[in-house]
C-alpha cells in the first residue's frame, strides 16, 4: 500500500507530559489533576508516528538528546518501522519536552522546551539531503529551524517529491519556503496569525487563505476541527465537512492530519480523497488518549471513513 518511497520528516522529537485536570487552572491556582502519563510526541515524531501506522515507509531527520527520553523515543520509532539514520542523538543537551495540560472537554494547553531540536540545523539537514531527494512526500514543520525546513523544501521539491509545510507554531514563513511547498497546512488560530486576517469561520478563512497564495503558497489546505477542511488553490476552493465525534484529547489531530493526507497521495489517492481520508484519521486520533497511542492504523482509518 506504501508509494515506492515513502515519506520523509524532518521535525521535533518531544516527550510528552501529560496532565488530566476537570478544568484549566487559573494564575496562582492549585487544582488537583486526574491523572498523568508520558508520550513520545513533537510534531515531527507525531507525524512519522502517523504515517508509519497508516502503513507507510517512514525516515525521520531530527535531533534527540542523550537521555532517557531519546533513547526511549529511538525504540518507539524503531519499533514501527521507522528509518531513525538521521536522527542525531547529541550529547549535553536534553530531548525536546512538552508540558501539555488537557481538561475535561478534551482541549489543551501546551508549553515546549525545545531542547535537542534547537539544534536541527541547515547543517544536519544538508547532511541528510539523499532522505529528502529518494521521498514521494516530504512533511515539515516549524518545531525546528526555519533553516533547516528551507534546506529539506528545496531539495525535496527540485527531486519531484511532494512538498507538505504544517505552518506550526505560527511564525511568520520566508517567501522561500512557501515557493518551495506543495501545500500549507494552518489551523485556524496559524491562518489568523500568519495573515493577520480573520479566519474564525471557513468563509472568513476564504480570503486569508487567498493571502497565503499571495504570499507564494500554491495550495492551502485550512484545518479547521469538527469543522473539517478547506482547500484553496488559484483554481478555486472546496469545504470537505469534518466528521462528529467524542473528543477525548485533541493533541496531535493536525499532526494525524498531515500524515494521513500525506500517505492517501502516496496511496495513489486524488487530492479530494486524501483530504477525506486525512478528516477521518484525525477524527479517529481525537477519540483516544495520548498523541500517538491514540493514532489509527490503516486498517481503523479506511473502516472510520468508510
């Protein structure tokens, strides 16, 4: 079912820690939580994670300290498959680490140290050019320097593979590397703060969407939730509707997003299809807890979205 390549990440590797509370504490507030657990997480393990368990061929380019934490993430990535020869385990630095708060609606609120993943940079992502050259998709985020995704999009995109930007944290994105992606994938709050444009319902996200290909973007695909997608490219738009379910904890979703759109092109899926396909594993991710853990398979993907 894999493309005759697979797909490249080059990202974060974080751990998460995890904490269950009814309600977000407020400042100088002391509240009892439900419980909490750790999770191999970052955006860019999150989306290797999601695309490994949709049965795809998976290499990571990161950054992991030697501790604990990187060697415990090596094993969970090794263990699905995948291909962990450029993940640099660098020593006197800790592993990226994620506080992430989730109450009882299943929302989150998340603080990241970077850590080992400052330090994916333009010369660790050169050294990893024949990953980004011998991929049908490449996915990038913005956990690692910018330096570094621009290095990764170009080489990517000059070999012919597909080039997927997920514009988060939001900040803002050198015309460079937007020319260089096939596709830009923000949420709603990233539309916002990459465009300065109001993007709180998918006909006002419209025309920021319309800004981002003014800015150099060649397809936007606007994650909005429960409310689903929007593809806008300069040939016009499509709304694909999001699918209903009991959220349990909303980390990663976009991340499961990505992935699963990413691996439906490589499945020789149209664009429309892939992005169903990429509605439904997110909506799966969401019932579950803990970011990858709660990942579908192929299998519990196709039979959600069927």
């Amino acid at each position: 079912m894999t493309g005759k390549k697979g797909i490249c990440v080059l990202g974060s590797l974080n751990m998460d820690l995890v904490c269950n509370t009814e309600e977000f504490p407020q400042p100088g507030q002391t509240v009892t939580a439900r419980s909490f657990a750790t999770f191999t997480g970052g955006k860019g393990g999150n989306q290797a994670v999601a695309a490994a368990k949709l049965g795809q061929k998976v290499s990571m380019v990161a950054c992991a300290g030697d501790d604990a934490y990187g060697a415990e993430y090596l094993k969970v990535l090794r263990d699905l498959g995948v291909d962990t020869k450029y993940v640099s385990v660098l020593p006197d630095v800790s592993t990226g680490v994620a506080l992430i708060e989730v109450d009882a609606k299943g929302e989150n609120r998340i603080a990241v140290v970077p850590g080992a993943n400052a330090l994916m940079d333009e010369a660790r992502a050169l050294e990893a050019h024949l990953a980004f050259m011998h991929c049908d998709a490449l996915l990038l985020q913005m956990e690692t320097p910018l330096e570094s995704a621009i290095a990764a999009a170009e080489i990517a995109h000059f070999a012919g593979a597909t080039v997927i930007h997920d514009p988060a944290p939001a900040r803002p994105i050198p015309e460079r590397l937007l020319q260089a992606c096939d596709y830009v994938t923000p949420n709603e709050s990233e539309l916002a703060a990459l465009t300065g444009m109001d993007a709180s319902t998918a006909e006002a996200a419209l025309p920021a969407c319309r800004r981002l290909l003014e800015m150099g973007a060649k397809a936007v695909i606007n994650k909005r939730g429960e409310e689903g997608a929007l593809l806008v490219t300069p040939e016009g738009q499509n709304l694909f509707f999001g699918l209903r379910v009991q959220a349990v904890d909303t980390t990663a979703a976009g991340d499961t997003f990505n992935a699963a759109f990413a691996s439906g092109l490589n499945m020789g899926m149209s664009v429309h299809d892939a992005i169903c396909f990429a509605n439904g594993a997110a909506a799966v991710s969401v019932t579950g807890q803990g970011a990858q853990p709660a990942m579908p398979t192929l299998a519990e993907a196709m039979a959600f979205v069927q």
